[in-house]
C-alpha cells in the first residue's frame, strides 16, 4: 500500500455512524467494526440485588431512573422496584415476583432463578452508591453518545448550519444539567450563617446611604429594590415605542459605570451600532434626530468626543445576533463570567428568543416562552447575577379606558409572572394622551416584588436624547413653577414611607 493510498484510507476511516440501537459501527473503505455502548452490568445488577438484600438502601438509588439500565432484563426490573417503592410497598424477592407475574414479565426477565442469582452475587450493599454512580456515569455516555448520533445524521443530511450548531448547544445543556449532582439539604444552622453575615454586610452598605444591590442610577427606584439583587429575573415590559430599550440601556450603562465586572447585553432586535447610537444620545445629550441624519454641529461634535470617551470605558459587552436560543445565551454568560467575571445580563427581548420546541401554534409558543423564563431565572441564580429581560405586552391593554398594564397583559406570558422576582411596567400618559397634564413623565410601576414592597416611581423620559433621569433633577416645565416633587406610590395610589 502506497502512503496516499495509506492516508486516504485513514481519512476515511472517521466516517462515524451511531446505530439507533446499542452499537457504534465505525464504517471504512473495508468493512465496519462494531463497538459495545458503554455499560456497567456488574454495576447493575449490584444495584438491584443490594436493594434485594436490604431494601432501605434503595433511598440511595432513587436517583436512578429504569432508563439508565443498559440491560433489557435489568431495566424492567428496576421499573418494577420503583413502582413497589411508590406504592410503600415492601421490596424483596416474594413481592418483586409478584409483581413481574403480574405485568407478565417473569420469564422475560429470566424466571426467579435470574432474581435469586441478583440477590446473592451483590459484593456488599453498603458500596452501593459506587453502583449507582457508575450505572448513571455510564448511562451519561451514552446519552451523549445518543445526542453526538443525532448531530451527524442531521449534518450528514445538509441541515442548516445555524439550526444544528443551536440543537448541539441545547442538547449540550440538557445534558450538563443531568450530569449535575443533585442538591442535598441544607442544614439550617448553616443556612442562618449565611443569613446574618450577609445582613451584616447589608447593614454596613446601608449605614453608607448606599443600596444593597447594583445602583440604577434612579434613587426612587433604588429605594423601592433596594437596587438589582444577585440572582433576580426582572422583567421590564411594556407597549412597543413607550421606552424600554432606551430603560434598559441607561440602566445598563449606570450599573457598567460603578462596576468592575462586564455587564452583557444581547440585541435580538437592533444591531450593536444602533444601541450603542442610543448611547452616545444619551450620554452626551446629543439629539438621536441628529446622531441618524448626520445633521452633527461643532458642538455636537465636542459631545459626541465626550459620550464617546465615557462609554468607551464602560464594561458593556453587546451580542447582537438575531437568531438565539435561551441554551446559547447561557453558554455565552458562563464562558463570559469564567474569562472576565460577569456583573449584569440585560436581554432585548424576551419574545424574540427562539424556543426549542419543534411544534407549532399559540400553545407551543407558550409554553416554549415558559421554559425560556424558567432557564433565565435558573442563568440568574447558576451566575449570581441580575437578568433584566425586556417583555412586549399584548394589544389587550389598549382596549382598556385605564391603559397602564397589568400582568394578564404579559404576552404569551406562560410562567413569567411565576420566575420573575420583579415585573416593572412602563407607562406614559402622553403616549396615549396628547393633551395629558404630564409631559415626558414616565411611570415605572413594580407590579410584583418577591422580596419587597410593590410601588410606581415616576421618572423623566427625555425621547430625543433615548435618557431617563431622576424627577426631582430634571424637570420639564419652563414656567416660573418650583419643580413638581417626586413621587413614590404604590398602585392604589397609597404614598410609600
């Protein structure tokens, strides 16, 4: 054999094909060698005859499921002793027979005589969560095994290339999850440690007139929160045009200034360029009429330097992909946080977050928004960071007399009243009432607050600049007036302390 004959034979030997069933078939130019999926039968039937033996070791195996036994006959036995356990049902030979004959199932799973041998071959029962643990470990292989199987007949088949990188992702995360350990207890002695440190250190924050979370920028809002908390899902919502991506952005570029660590913001609805245009609008008081016409004077010029050398110091990192799924955020957030550390996640917007469901209709949809809140509550809590999540509201709110929205106005809302820690909703009197009293004033009303008073803050919305500011620092009246004193209500108009 000549050696490029030798090397084309060695290319093509990775032709990789993993049979639905049991198998790994590495096919090549010659033929095809069939590889045993990973599995531990030893480990298996361990498990079985240690439960067998003594049935309160079982405890230690409930983190099994059936699916994990390789072996048919062991697999259907496993069934059968978590349904005993279930039921309170004792778990030995006599009543495991029983239930085999029952299901018929005795003989497929090799008569008593196959029991017995289980009973009687476990080394010891008290090893038994190596048993288990090397029956999940092999169990994990195989499912990534499983998973790498589907990824290559897709790609073998000319799929989408963005459509299969996000289905490796997913799946990817699904399985990270399961190979997670689970989460035992907390002693609450521990727990109340925990509790009063952390409430020593609140208390010296509070002592400075500080927040105990990240600042806003926004003193009233701050005071109401307590500022954005470690671990929350916000979820701002509100009709398109009223100012939530502007919300979010000043938010974001507040908290990047006083912070160290990386704020991540991801667009899936406007390009980086044209969030960081509303930022310099914002930042330099620079009308965004103008940043879009090019219509720019000296002065403008000179303000744009300055927005610029601010935020060019700012720790915002921006992902403006238009396709992504919840799993690639994830993924994102985590390898940002382990390279440069991670202080905030801000997504624009909720609705836009492609699901991983494959079925369509309102119903699907919903439910794939509902998984999509649940796992950004989980990125909350897994980075210990705040995850602000821009919402739309459905059209429901404008057939209202009273248009400020409610949580049924949520769209598609499935559980993202239930994850959110905090909902806000933004509402502007003058967008719907040209002739309103209040010009520019802009209602932040905190519907819900799992750990803290609801509420409306009322700030100013400077439209042309894409800039919140404080109600007391900016006022918008030009007449002889004293400036309109701020205020802090709750829903029903009641005044905070």
């Amino acid at each position: 054999m000549n050696i490029s004959e030798h090397g084309r034979k060695h290319r093509n030997r990775h032709v990789l094909h993993l049979l639905a069933g049991r198998r790994i078939s590495l096919q090549n130019l010659d033929g095809h060698l069939e590889v045993m999926m990973p599995h531990d039968l030893a480990a298996e039937c361990s498990v079985i005859g240690a439960v067998l033996v003594d049935s309160e070791v079982y405890e230690q195996a409930e983190s099994l499921t059936s699916q994990a036994f390789y072996n048919d006959e062991n697999r259907i036995i496993f069934e059968r002793i978590v349904e005993l356990a279930d039921e309170g049902e004792p778990i030995d030979l006599v009543t495991l027979t029983s239930r085999l004959q029952d299901w018929g199932e005795l003989e497929k799973i090799g008569g008593v005589s196959y029991l017995s041998k289980l009973a009687h071959a476990v080394p010891k029962t008290e090893n038994i969560e190596s048993y288990v643990s090397a029956v999940q470990n092999k169990f994990l292989l195989r499912e990534i095994i499983q998973s790498a199987q589907s990824q290559i007949a897709a790609a073998a088949s000319g799929g989408n290339i963005q459509a299969l990188l996000t289905d490796m992702q997913t799946s990817a995360a699904k399985l990270t999850d399961k190979a997670a350990p689970p989460q035992d207890f907390k002693r609450i002695d521990n727990v109340l440690m925990e509790v009063i440190e952390a409430t020593e250190t609140k208390s010296e924050v509070f002592k400075t007139g500080e927040v105990t979370g990240l600042q806003t920028g926004y003193k009233d809002l701050d005071a109401i929160t307590a500022g954005l908390q470690r671990s929350d899902l916000i979820i701002v919502a509100a009709r398109p045009s009223v100012g939530k991506t502007a919300f979010a952005l000043n938010v974001a570029q507040n908290v990047a200034a006083r912070s160290s660590e990386p704020v991540a913001i991801f667009s899936l609805e406007m390009s980086a360029a044209q969030l960081v245009t509303r930022m310099v609008s914002a930042e330099g008081n620079i009308d965004a009429s103008k940043l879009r016409m090019g219509d720019m004077g000296a002065d403008d010029w000179t303000k744009m330097a300055d927005a610029a050398g601010v935020l060019g110091r700012a720790n915002i990192r921006i992902d403006d992909s238009a396709v992504i799924t919840v799993h690639d955020i994830r993924a994102k957030c985590r390898r940002l946080k382990k390279q440069e550390g991670l202080g905030m996640i801000v997504i624009d917007y909720l609705q836009l977050i492609s699901g991983p469901s494959k079925g369509r209709g309102a119903e699907n949809r919903q439910q794939e928004v509902s998984e999509i809140s649940r796992t950004l509550k989980q990125i909350a809590r897994e980075l210990e960071v705040p995850v602000i999540a821009l919402s739309q509201l459905s059209r429901g709110v404008e057939q209202r007399q009273d248009k400020r929205p409610m949580m049924s106005d949520l769209r598609e809302s499935g559980s993202i009243e239930q994850d959110a820690d905090i909902v806000a909703f933004l509402y502007r009197d003058d967008y719907y009432n040209q002739d309103a009293e209040k010009k520019n004033i802009i209602e932040i009303i905190i519907a819900k607050q799992r750990n803290g008073p609801v509420g409306t803050v009322e700030l100013v919305f400077l439209k042309q600049f894409n800039k919140f500011a404080n109600y007391d620092r900016i006022h918008t009246d030009p007449g002889p007036q004293p400036p309109p004193q701020k205020k802090v209500t709750d829903i029903n108009k009641r005044r905070w302390a």
